[in-house]
C-alpha cells in the first residue's frame, strides 16, 4: 500500500511504495532533501517526525541516538514509514533538470601526488555530459553490487574530463587495484551526480571551507565554480592534512590566493614530520578556526572530510562559535572508510 509523505514547511507531498525509504520516495518524486551517505551514517538528511511512526532502520548509534528518537528525529536515508508521515526538513527543492544517470567512463589518467593519493581523470562517452552542482559525488557500480563514492573535484563549467581524489585504503576493494594494477584506459560505471553538499547561491553570507585531506576535492569544485563566476564572497579555505606531503595540491589554492583579494588559504598540519620545516599553522584544522573566529553568526561553513572532524566542527562552531545550525553544509566521509574493506 502507498503511504503519503508531507513536508514542512514546503507542504509537498509523494507518494512512498513498500520497502522505500523517505529518501528513495522523495528523489523518485524529483525532490532534493539534504543526504550524504544514504546508510545512515554521516547524518546530513536527519530531520524531525512531525506525525506517523517510521521504522528508523539500520544506523550507527552515534549518529542517531535514543534520546533523539524520542524527541522525534530520524535519518530519511534509512527510516522507512510505517504510516502516512509528516516531516521538517532544513531543506527541500526540486531536483529539476539535474538527472540521475547511470554512465559508462574510462580512465584517462592516473596521477599520484602523495603516495597514498591518486587524481583520477574521467573520460565520459562522446555523445554524454554529466550535469551536475559542483560538491556533488558519483557512485562507482563495481561487481557484485559494490559501490565506491568519490566526489567530483572538476566545477561543471570544466566538465570535459571528471576529476576524483582518491585516497588509497590498503585492502581496499577499489584502491588496491586502483593504486596497484591500473593504468588508465579502464572502463568504469558510475552513477551520479550525488549528495547534497553544493553551494548555496542564494546567500551573500562570507564563506568559510574546512577540508580535511581529499575532503579538499568537492570544496575545490565548489571554490572554482565561485570564482569562475565570480561569485563577490569572502572565502576562506582551511586544509587540514598530517603532513606537508598531505597537502597534495598545494599550489592550486596558493594560486587562488594570489589571483583573488576575496581569497584566504589556510594549510593547518596535525603532525609535520620533521624534514617538513613547517612555518604554518599546527593542530586539529577545525581549531584554527575557532582561533581566528570568534562569532560566526554572519558566516556559511562548509565542511568535508572524516566524521570526527565533521562531528566535532559542527559542534563547537554552533555552541561556541554562534554558528546558525542551518548555515553549517558537511560531507562527512564516513561511508568511505565503512565500506571499502568489503
């Protein structure tokens, strides 16, 4: 039997068949709620049940908590109703002429900066463009029902080759291969585009970039979709990685920085190896923020990388730094580290 689904304070409403999960219903009615990893770990498409009862399906325990279903949260990417539902998202709009496409691609190219760090190049058929936002993901469809998410890291005005940052997982089902046996020329299938972590254009509000390691990869597409544009914000990049060897493309944002009065770079090193002679910023990247911000009520953040980085940013900006709860967007790289073992 259909269930109904309504949103607030939008007041669409869909259609949800049996199995789906609200995050299925709404994209298979052409509307975009916030998501990120779509099996209920990063958290980004948490909102509240406002009537109805859902199966809150499988999740990790800290990133839904108890206390919070009680008070009426659940994540849409896994809750499945079990009556008509009422929601409160942050966010919902039409997905528009933004598809969804299942593509074949080759590899054009391999380079590796770091020795753990590949940039992959994609070369999509003649006759096909991937429309997308920049920030948004793809999904490899590997052999036997794996996936593989990568974000895009080329802005959609320089969509000829797609670029992905990848970081190397030993064991990893994808990067061993990638890293070890490839070389370039390999036909791929993806889907995409992805997520919900893109700019919000209808702000003027300064920009403040939080990227930790190939996290830096969708906030890259986004900062060269602002300043193709020439999109007037402040900007403001902080890249976090261990060591200067980590910060795998550091002449693009010093070049970035040079060339726009409304640009910042911020490299932050967690632990510089000693042959590194770092003069710059040291710690945890999303302290180098709190340091030099002390209200970020009239700011945007955007944030991507692992999940304690996510977590912890996320809190201490909204608790201490008068960040609005609304105006903090993250792709947390959760799904990444969980699944590519498997």
């Amino acid at each position: 039997m259909t269930l109904d689904i309504s949103i607030r304070p939008s007041d669409h409403t869909f259609g949800c068949e049996p199995g789906e999960t609200v995050l299925q219903a709404a994209m298979r009615a052409d509307l975009m709620i916030p998501y990120g990893c779509r099996n209920g770990a990063c958290g980004t498409c948490k909102g509240r049940i406002l009537a109805g009862d859902v199966d809150f399906g499988a999740h990790q325990p800290s990133t839904l908590t108890d206390d919070e279903k009680r008070k009426g949260l659940a994540l849409f990417c896994v809750a499945r109703p079990k009556t008509d539902i009422v929601i409160e998202v942050r966010e919902v709009r039409r997905a528009g002429d933004i598809q969804i496409k299942r593509l074949p691609c080759r590899i054009e190219s391999i380079a590796k900066p770091a020795p753990d760090v590949a940039i992959v190049k994609l070369k999509l058929p003649v006759n096909e463009r991937l429309q997308y936002l920049a920030g948004q993901y793809i999904d490899f469809l590997l052999k036997d029902g794996h996936r593989r998410s990568f974000s895009i890291a080329t802005p959609p005005h320089a969509d000829e080759l797609l670029e992905l940052h990848i970081r190397h997982t030993p064991g990893g089902f994808f990067t061993d291969p990638l890293f070890t046996s490839y070389k370039g020329r390999e036909i791929l299938r993806f889907e995409g585009p992805l997520g919900t972590f893109y700019l919000r254009e209808t702000s003027d509000k300064p920009v403040i970039f939080v990227a930790g390691g190939t996290g830096f990869a969708p906030i890259k597409a986004i900062i060269e979709h602002m300043l193709y544009h020439r999109i007037p914000r402040e900007i403001v990049l902080y890249w976090g990685a261990r060591a200067k060897r980590d910060l795998y493309l550091p002449d693009v944002p010093g070049r970035w920085q040079q060339e726009n009065a409304n640009f910042t770079f911020i490299p932050v090193l967690s632990d510089p190896a000693p042959d590194d002679a770092w003069p710059g910023r040291t710690g945890f990247v999303h302290q180098a923020v709190l340091d030099d911000f002390k209200d970020l009520s009239g700011y945007q953040v955007y944030a991507c990388g692992a999940p304690a980085m996510i977590d912890t940013a996320k809190r201490d900006f909204t608790t201490l730094r008068k960040l609005p709860a609304e105006e903090f967007f993250a792709d947390s790289f959760t799904y990444a580290a969980q699944t590519e073992a498997t």
